[in-house]
C-alpha cells in the first residue's frame, strides 16, 4: 500500500526539490501530487505570472489549495523550501480536519523571526549543520534533523564521451567564489550569471549566462573534474547540489572544506577537498598527472551516492524517521 504525499514549494527552484522530490516519491511506489505556490497547472501558472509575487496569497490560489487538501486527503505534506511558502498554507493545514503530518526541508540560512512557519511543521529537516544554533537562537518549537541534498540518479548519469581535462565550474557568482577561481594556476571552464569581471580578465573561459540542467548534465559528463565552491550566503556547513550531481555523473568534485562533507562523503577516497588555493592547485594538477586516480575517486563518489544519496533515499528517511508507515493510509 502506498502513502499520499503532497509536495508543498515553489516550481522551478535553483535545486528543483519538488520535481526531484516528486519522482522519488513516484519511483518508491507512493501516490505524490505537488501543489506549486506558483503555479502547478498551465491555468495557475499563467494566472500567478500574470499576477505576481502576490498569486501565492491570493484568494484564488489558497483556495486551490483548500481544496487539494480536502479532495487528496494526504498522509505527508513535505514542505520544499519552509521560509518561502507564506504563513497562510501552514494556517490551512492546520485547519483541515484529520490533518496530515507535515515535513519541512531547509536549505539555506533563513531569518529568525519567522518562527511562525518552522513551528507550523511537525518536524524540520536542514541541510546544514549550523541551522541548528539558528533554529535554537530563533526559538523554533518543532524538532529537526539533519537531512543533506541529494540527487535523481536517473537524470544524472555517466555519458559515453572522452572526458576533458579542464575543471569546470557551473555556478553563480559570489565574492568568495570569484576569489578560489582567480586563484587557480590553470584556466577553467566557468559558467554562470555575473561573472563579467572575470570574463574580461581573459585566463578563464567564462560563459556569463545561466543554463538549463540538461546542459548542465551534459557538461558534468564531458568534464574530468567538477569544482565546487559554497554560497557563503546561504550556506556555512552545508554542501550544495554540486556535491552529488557531478559524482552521479562520474565526474571528480574538488569540494572546499565543509564541516559536514564527513558526513556524506570519505574525503580523499570519495571526494577531493581543499583548504587553500595551494591545496586546490594541487589537486587540480594530480588529476591531470593521474588519470587512473581520477577514475578512481569519480568510480568511488558515484558508487556512494547511489547508495546513500538519491531523492529516495531522502523520502524513506523522512517517511521512517516521522513514523509514517503502509498501514496508515487512509481508505478512500
């Protein structure tokens, strides 16, 4: 028998946590429908660009919502993102008779007086190890976990082409990630929004634009190595997509230095990490002089991830860690 789970966020977001989400959940066997503040159907969707940042809220939109909830009936509603669905989705769900449990995943540092969301959840899931101090400093209520990115192995996948010597970066630009690349010895590969300074430097070949994420698989295939760089924005402990997607693809990531890498990964057998830009050139090098150890640390980082870090397993976790089993499936 399966579960009802309803996926709560916003379509289309840097990670794609809903999509990705939403096809675990299909390929585990469980019923899973995504209800997008934004627009889940081509009317709503058209409606809410239309209208706005203010189609979250407006009556129309939390109407459907009212709705889904009430004709979907479901077990699970895992909330994509908890800082960015409006407090009226959380009053909504706590209203509907025979409320269902609600899981809600955090991935990026959020502000502290938005305690009113993060209690609305049953249980918090953060991607990063320092949210913890934030959320005790914030006063949260609701107890959470530690619960990192993944990705969906079926969309990620080796390609059959030779592999290119050149580090590669896919990624937006912050002032901590422009400072690792100008410190690289060698040229690199870089793509992403608001890298203009460094693209008239002319050392890198830069590619100032945003791509979509067949392209970007694509890219992860042809490449040898994949660097990796935190938002310092967003994140302090936490590791980013780029921690598993270019693995599952079978390519080396070089990740900077992390507290919560060892809990993912094997630093050295599974994943590269630097401290330092001597540390990073070196690295860098030893992949070019040492094709079979590249293979070997790619070979081994994509047998981890299928093994411990695919969307999947992320839903088993939450559904076994929130007590959510078969047998509690409500009958139509």
């Amino acid at each position: 028998m399966s579960i009802r789970i309803l996926l709560l966020g916003k379509r289309g977001s840097l990670v794609l946590w809903l999509e990705d989400l939403h096809r675990a959940c299909r390929r585990l066997g469980h019923a899973a429908r995504i209800f997008a503040i934004n627009g889940d159907t081509w009317n709503s969707r058209l409606r809410a660009k239309w209208q706005g940042r203010s189609a979250a809220t407006a009556d129309w939109m939390l109407a459907r919502f009212t709705r889904t909830l009430r004709q979907y009936r479901p077990d699970l509603v895992i909330v994509a993102g908890v800082f960015g669905v409006p407090l009226d989705y959380y009053r909504i769900l706590h209203s509907v008779p025979q409320r269902p449990l609600i899981a809600g995943l955090v991935g990026d540092r959020f502000p502290l007086d938005n305690k009113a969301r993060a209690d609305g959840c049953d249980r918090l899931y953060f991607t990063d190890t320092r949210f913890f101090q934030d959320a005790e400093q914030a006063g949260f209520t609701a107890s959470n976990r530690y619960l990192p990115l993944a990705v969906d192995p079926e969309q990620f996948q080796p390609g059959d082409t030779l592999r290119d010597p050149q580090l590669l970066f896919v990624a937006s630009r912050t002032g901590f990630r422009e400072s690792t690349v100008r410190g690289l010895h060698e040229p690199a590969r870089v793509i992403g929004t608001d890298w203009s300074a460094l693209a008239n430097q002319g050392f890198h070949h830069v590619q100032n634009r945003k791509i979509g994420r067949g392209a970007l698989i694509r890219l992860y295939q042809r490449h040898q190595a994949v660097l990796n760089v935190r938002n310092e924005a967003n994140v302090e402990h936490g590791l980013n997509q780029r921690s598993f997607e270019p693995l599952a693809c079978g390519a080396v990531v070089l990740n900077d230095h992390l507290v919560d890498l060892p809990r993912c990964f094997e630093p050295g057998r599974e994943i590269l990490v630097y401290h330092n830009a001597d540390e990073l050139n070196d690295l860098v090098a030893r992949l070019r002089r040492e094709p079979e150890f590249a293979r070997r640390i790619a070979a081994a980082g994509r047998q981890r991830v299928l093994a411990e870090h695919t969307y999947a397993h992320r839903v088993i976790f939450i559904l076994n860690d929130m007590g959510i089993l078969p047998s509690v499936r409500r009958t139509s």
